[in-house]
C-alpha cells in the first residue's frame, strides 16, 4: 500500500469504510476481534459474524467504521491482522 500525501488524505477522510475479516473458527475469535477495536479506542462498535464456510474451518465477520485519518486506518488494519487466526482481510 502506498503511502498518501497529506493532500490525498485530507481530502480521503474522514470516511467509511467496511472491514470483512476471514478467520479460521477458533473459539474465542470473536471475541478477540472486538477485543482489538477496544484496544483501538472504538467503543460501541463490534464485528457481525458473517458466514461460515462449508467445511466449517473458516468464518467471516464485519464491521463498518467512520475512520477520521489514514493513519487510524492503517492502525485498525494492523490490529486486526495481529488477531491469531485471522487469515484475510478485506
């Protein structure tokens, strides 16, 4: 991902944006996922689980989100992928 210059950005954001994270079905994922957006200082927010695949190994869950900066934005991204057993996200 390339880095935005100050003018992309302030004119990007703040904006919506919707995050889809497939994970495998661990016990406790969900709960570590909204865990995160905590940690991030989002209160009153959380995931939606989404669907399970058809084997069951894998789930999916979402979120929209107002981000204020580029820099927030980034910062969940990371956040998220830290989450054991997350393998995607969207």
């Amino acid at each position: 991902m390339r880095e935005l210059t100050k003018e992309e950005s302030e004119s990007l954001f703040p904006t919506e944006c919707h995050f889809k994270v497939i994970c495998l079905d661990l016990i406790g994922i969900h709960k570590n996922l909204n865990k995160v957006l905590v940690d991030t200082g989002l209160q009153g927010v959380a995931f939606q689980p989404g669907l399970k695949s058809k084997a069951g190994k894998y789930i999916s869950f979402e979120i929209s989100l107002q981000i204020e900066t580029h820099d927030e934005m980034l910062e969940i991204d990371q956040a998220i992928r830290s989450v054991e057993g997350v393998k995607m996200l969207l």
